[in-house]
C-alpha cells in the first residue's frame, strides 16, 4: 500500500485528469450519484491476466454484485462474488461522498487479501463517472482509473484502466457489465 501527502495526490489527481483529456469537475452536490446501483446485480467481467506487462490474455467471471447505500446516499457498500476459469473473486468497494470537495474516494478491497486500497477519488458529469488515485504494480508506482458508463436502470458498464507513464496512455484491465 502507498503512503503519500494529500497534497501531492490532489496535484497528480489534477495532472491525470487533464492529461486523460477531461477538466478538473466544477463543484456540485454529487450525493447520490450512486444511488442507481443500490441493490443486487448479475455480474459479468472480464480481467487481464497481467497488466502492463503486454499481456492479451483475458480471464473471464460472472457472479453477484450486491450495493447497500448508507448515510442516506453518502455512502454505500458494494459486496461483489464471481467465479471464473481462472478462480474466485471476493471483493468489496466502499465509496464515501465527501459534501465539502464534492466528490466521492472509492477503495477496494479483495477477499484474497483484506487489504483496504488506496482510494480513487472522482464524480460524475453527464451520466459518466471517472474516478483516478494511484496504485502499484510490482513495487512500481502507477496511476489507476475507474469509468462508470452506459448507466440505465437495468444495466451499467464499469472498466479500470492503468497507467504507467502518469496518464499518458491507459490500458484497460478489467471490464464489466453489470445487469438487474
């Protein structure tokens, strides 16, 4: 896990944001973004093996996703479960809206391990949700994105993306589709 200065993240954040092309969001109440998956999901993903590395081979699962909000909308739990030829993944998101920057930190953490991550901070803007924080891969420091898109209230598409060379370019590793 990485320690870093609140300062510092906020600058990069900043940095990874404008270099993916996008604006730092102007400020808005932003509380129940989430509120459209509060519930239970089927859940279909695809994962790549070894981001990063060059690697094209994908693994894929499908299982659960279950979404309880918290807070009355400024916060909510997310339990996903899914199997796949490549094994069991148990993971948990916790995602808490902050009313002052008026945004949301989301962190993960994965059944394997127990381990909190570091959060990914972001919101949403015209029906699409970004949200970037940093990572590591083998040791190696990276910036992470996550991208809620195509939300109805029957279905979303969530996809993470790395990135190796501050947000210069991005490679997806993790693609989902998530259907009531």
């Amino acid at each position: 896990m990485i320690t870093i200065k609140w300062w510092l993240l906020a600058g990069s954040l900043t940095v990874a944001l404008q270099a993916a092309g996008g604006q730092v969001p102007a400020a808005r109440d932003g509380q129940h973004d989430f509120d459209f998956e509060i519930g239970a999901w089927k859940a279909r993903l695809s994962r790549l093996t070894d981001p990063l590395t060059g690697s094209t081979k994908w693994v894929d699962y499908e299982g659960t996703s279950v979404v309880r909000g918290v807070w009355n909308g400024r916060a909510n739990l997310g339990e996903l479960d899914v199997d796949g030829t490549a094994g069991h993944i148990q993971g948990l998101s916790l995602r808490l809206y902050n009313p002052k920057s008026r945004q949301w930190n989301i962190s993960w953490a994965n059944g394997r391990d127990g381990a909190l991550g570091p959060p990914m901070i972001g919101g949403f803007s015209n029906g699409r949700g970004e949200f970037f924080g940093l990572d590591s891969i083998d040791g190696r420091t990276i910036y992470a994105r996550f991208v809620f898109s195509d939300i109805t209230p029957a279905s979303f598409h969530f996809e993470q993306a790395f990135s190796a060379d501050w947000g210069k370019t991005w490679e997806v590793n993790w693609k989902a589709t998530f259907t009531r």
